[in-house]
C-alpha cells in the first residue's frame, strides 16, 4: 500500500473513532435528557396515596404542556387532549400560573 492509502486509512480511522464517540455521546444525553422530563418515581413500598400521586403527576403534564406551548392555553389543552375549559378550571384548581412555570 503507498503512503497516500496508509494516510486516508488513519484519516478513516480516526474519523470512524469520532464517529462511535458521538453516537455514544449523543445517546448519553438523551438517556439523560429523557430522565429530566419524567417526574421521579415514587417508593411504594409503603403505601402511597393514589390521588396525590395522581394530582401531582397531572400538574405534572399540565405545567409541561405550558412549557411547551411558552403558556398558551389552547395549545396546551389540545397537547393534553383536554376542553379549553377543563384545562382551565385544572389550572385555577392546582393554583398553577402558566406564564411562571420555573419550579
């Protein structure tokens, strides 16, 4: 093999390296970034109360649906599969304000 052949292998090479380092990254940091969307999962080990649980996991989707759509209501419920209406009276019920969702 000449030295121009031996050159272009190493080049392939070390582009194919940063190529697998990447992917690798890449799916580091979804797997990261999937685990912040999720809220954390409770101990039921003993006992849980399934309403609040439930509560907590629907302000959960509401504030994310708000997130989403910069607290644009109609946006939202159509996100969450909700009436205008029903999103509303969840957001006035839970106390949530939908142009200040930071935690």
């Amino acid at each position: 093999m000449n030295q121009s052949g031996a050159v272009n292998n190493r080049q392939q090479d070390i582009l194919n390296a940063k190529i697998t380092r990447l992917r690798r990254n890449a799916f580091v940091l979804f797997k990261k970034m999937k685990e912040l969307e999720m809220p954390p999962l409770t101990d039921i080990s003993r006992g849980i109360d399934l309403s609040d649980e439930l509560r907590r996991f629907e302000i959960y989707l509401i504030r994310r649906a708000l997130e989403e759509t910069g607290g644009r209501q109609t946006q939202a419920a159509r996100l969450l599969g909700l009436k205008l209406t029903t999103l509303h009276s969840k957001i006035k019920r839970y106390g949530i304000d939908p142009h200040n969702l930071s935690p």
